[in-house]
C-alpha cells in the first residue's frame, strides 16, 4: 500500500471505466438493487459533533475557570486592579493546571461522563498545582507579594467551581452519548473470518464511539455471509457509494488481507471520492511495523488510508473564516450588489435574481444565487448548454458581469445565511454541464472526488484560468485536478491568497469567461 495516492487511484479508476465501458448518462441510485442498504440508509440518524472540538472546548473554558475563580477571589478579597505580580500566578498556576489535568487523563468523552472517577482526579491535580505554587512562593521569597487569603480562597473556589462544571458537563455528556451525538458510523468492507474478527474487537472497546452500521462486500455468498458478527451484509461496495450519499458515514475499515493489494485499490478507486476516513484492519496482518506506523481505535491496530479532509478544528476555522470574511465582504461589496440589481432590472424583463440547482458537498443538491444575466425566456436552468461566445441568451448587462463575475456576488448570501457554500472551494457546477457533449462525470475519472467539501464561490482552478466555458475535456480534467489539488493542501492562509488573487485573476485570466 506503499505510495498511494491519488493519480494511482484516478488510474485506477480509469482502468474499471474501460473494462466496464461507458458510464450511462447519469447512473440511476445502485440502493434501488440493494433493498437492505436502501433501508439502513433511510433510517433517522442524529447529528453527530467532533469529540476533538468538544474536548478542547471544555478544556479551554476549564481554563477560564480556574483564571476566573482567581479573578473572583481577588476581586473579593483585594479588590481594585489586579496587578503584574497576580496576573503572572493567575495565568501561570492556570497552565500548570491544565497541564496536570491533561496528564492525569481527564480530558475525553470518557472522562466527561464518569464524574466522581474523574472529579476526583481533577480534585487531587488541583491540589498539587497548588502545593507547587506555595512551594515556588516559598523557594522564590515572594511570600510577602501574594496574599494568603488570597491563594486559600482562589483554591477553595477554583475546586468548587471545577466540581460544578465537571457535575454539569457529566450530565450532558452522557445525554449526548445516549443520543448517539459520539457515533462513528462505520462500514466494513470485506467478509469473511477477517471482518468477523475485525467486528469482535471493536465491539470489544469501551468509548471508541464507532457504530457499525453494516458490511458490505464484492465476494460471493459463498465466502461472505449475509450476517457477519451480528451485522447484515447490506450490498457491494458500489452500493456504499450511494449509501453514504444517503446517510450519515464517518468511517470506513477494509478487513481485506493487505497483500490483497489490487484488490484493495479498486475498491479505493471507488471510494475515496466519498468525505469519509477510510482505514486497513491491521490488527490480524502478520506484518509488523512500528507502533507509530499505526493509528488505534480504541487498541485495535489500523492503517490510515485516507482522512477525511477539513474536518474537526479545521472545519471550524473554515465555518468561522466563511461566517466573518463574507459578512464583511456583503457589507463592503453592496453598493456594488444594488448597482448591479438596478441595472439588471432595468436592462431586460424579469426577476434580478437566478437560482439554480448544483451538486454541493457529498452531492447534495444545493441552490444558489446569481444575478440573472440572460433573458428570462432562454434561461437555462440545468445548464444542458454552456454558455459561449457572443451567445444571444444573454443580456447587455450579463455580459459584462458574467465576464468580471459580479453575477457570482449573491452566492455571499449562500455562504453566510444558508451555509452551503464557502467562499472558497471548488466552484459547484451546474447538474447537467457538460465537456464536449458529455456530462463532466463521464469526463473525467473521480470527478465527484471534488465534492469531498463544500464549494466555494472562487477557488484554486478559477485564479489559475480554468474558468467559464469547458468545450473540450482538457479543460474540465484540468479544472478538477486544481479542485483535487486544493483539497488535499487546504488551510486558512491558502484560502486568503485565493481571495487576494482572485480580482487579479478577474482581469488578467477571463478569455475563458462569456
């Protein structure tokens, strides 16, 4: 499995097409021959939250307690400003606790839910960052600097304020947890004695948070049974692909042998378009490598394939980057917005806006908003027709912001009131757009890989010039492979420097845009 990436896959994926021929022009849902898969896939499954941003959330207002309760103490105390002296041990002594805490194991969903195991963990931290800091006062002579009230109370009050907050955060914790808010829903892909062994060790670890749904598997009945561990077998691994366009899918783990290396790949090169975590069972390989060379769920040994991108804190920066850079974008820009809208109004008949459906992220259908640039009788909702040079569909006014893509500018209302869009990602295109008379999917190979985020009004392809009209497949192949490159090295700065170029792109790469 050494050296997989993409273009191996996207190979790969090619390599099936041409044994299977032709795609048909858009395949119908493969769940409709998949009764069960159809029918898991329908059941209600509640919203699941990242035990990573959780657990640094409670971390960081526990840190905010114990400064805060120091705050108090002196404001009860001592009152008047806090001086340089105090802020040094109420942030210092506030870090250590963390620290401890952090190192006593205190700080999983785990620990959340188990209160007098754990309160009496942070309970005993506490007070050893407190005898630390009376030991530091001592060897340091400061002991005529900080009051004593102060630091008896600031304990006193700092533990009772934690026991609350750990009393509180139990109870909703475990009212989470029985909600199925920590499910990782997952798949196992492969039959067989490896899954069934597979299936028994993760059902074996407490807290891991996985929920299998089912198995699915290419093999025969013969070698795969319809029950595996108590899970039905639901379909093939085609009929993941769309089970988890219907459904909530988290994780996925292949119990096929690793030396199955072929095997593997195709089944990769189907799946690896899907924003899931994708894993190798390890724990039954006679091959052995370093203990760092593995990730764990729970103890049970895997191997990471590929990672679902943008996700946990990542995927709240970007929600944050979209909520606070398009509010002012919207604020900055709407002279420009009411500008355009009077002069659409005025330039032909009908509505300023126009809403068109596109594929979003993992496929959803999703509406978004443009200013109408072509003549309400010749609209073209489906896009079966691209756009073109000259072309008589389109406006006086469209045509000049079409060009300088001001007819893009109300998707700033999808990104900050609907969130179905960001300001940056792989731009969504229209459900039936095509390169040289074929649909964009047919085109090129993992080409709903591009879907593993959401889309974004500008992005990466756009500022380099594949942008506007794709009469030919160069053009889309290029387009999705900057969109594929975009999401494999995204992070907050990247999508600055897309923003900051992308006027300059305006200006200096539209020949493509009519």
């Amino acid at each position: 499995m050494s050296g997989l990436n993409i273009r191996d896959l996207m190979a790969a994926a090619a390599g099936a097409a041409a044994v299977e021929g032709p795609a048909p022009a858009r395949p119908a849902p493969r769940l409709a021959g998949a009764p069960l898969a159809e029918s898991a896939s329908g059941l209600p499954v509640a919203r699941s939250w990242s035990p990573v941003v959780l657990v640094g959330s409670v971390r960081a207002l526990e840190a905010v307690l114990v400064v805060g309760s120091g705050l108090v103490a002196h404001a009860a105390y001592l009152g008047g400003v806090v001086s340089f002296e105090y802020w040094v041990a109420l942030l210092s002594i506030g870090a250590l606790a963390i620290l401890a805490f952090q190192a006593l194991g205190v700080y999983s969903i785990g620990a959340f839910r188990a209160f007098f195991r754990f309160g009496f963990k942070i309970a005993v931290g506490w007070s050893l960052v407190f005898l630390v800091a009376l030991a530091a006062v001592f060897l340091l002579k400061a002991g005529a600097t900080f009051s004593r009230v102060w630091l008896v109370s600031w304990f006193v009050a700092g533990l009772a304020v934690l026991t609350i907050a750990r009393l509180v955060t139990a109870l909703v914790f475990t009212s989470m947890t029985r909600a199925g808010r920590f499910d990782r829903r997952t798949a196992i892909v492969g039959g067989g004695p490896a899954a069934e062994s597979m299936i028994k060790a993760l059902d074996a670890q407490p807290d891991t948070g996985v929920k299998i749904v089912g198995v699915f598997d290419d093999r025969s009945d013969e070698r795969s049974a319809d029950v595996v561990a108590g899970y039905p077998k639901l379909g093939r691994v085609d009929d993941l692909v769309d089970f988890a366009r219907h459904t909530q899918l988290d994780l996925v783990i292949f119990t096929v042998p690793i030396s199955a290396e072929e095997r593997i790949l195709q089944m990769l090169s189907k799946l690896w378009i899907l924003p899931i975590d994708i894993r190798l069972a390890a724990h039954t390989s006679k091959l052995r490598l370093r203990p760092r060379s593995y990730s764990y769920i729970g103890s049970v040994p895997v191997l990471d394939v590929f990672d679902r991108p943008i996700a946990d804190w990542d995927l709240v920066l970007k929600w944050l980057f979209d909520k606070v850079v398009g509010s002012l974008l919207l604020v900055l820009l709407s002279p420009v917005l009411l500008a355009t809208a009077i002069a659409v109004k005025l330039d032909s008949k009908g509505p300023v806006f126009f809403k068109q459906k596109r594929y979003g992220f993992n496929n959803e259908l999703i509406e978004v908003f443009k200013f109408r640039s072509m003549y309400t009788d010749m609209s073209d909702a489906t896009a079966t027709k691209l756009v073109t040079k000259d072309d008589p569909r389109v406006t006086p006014v469209g045509r000049f912001i079409r060009k300088s893509s001001i007819d893009e500018l109300p998707q700033l209302i999808n990104v900050v009131f609907f969130g179905n869009l960001s300001l940056v990602g792989p731009r969504p295109h229209a459900l039936h757009a095509k390169a040289a008379d074929r649909l964009y999917d047919q085109v090129v190979d993992g080409y709903f890989a591009r879907h593993k985020v959401k889309p974004g009004i500008t992005g990466w392809a756009q500022i380099n010039g594949w942008r506007g009209e794709t009469d030919t497949q160069e053009k889309i192949q290029r387009r999705v492979e900057h969109d594929l490159y975009y999401i494999e090295h995204w992070s907050v700065f990247f999508d600055l420097q897309i923003l900051a170029m992308t006027p300059i792109s305006l200006v200096s790469k539209n020949e493509n845009a009519y």
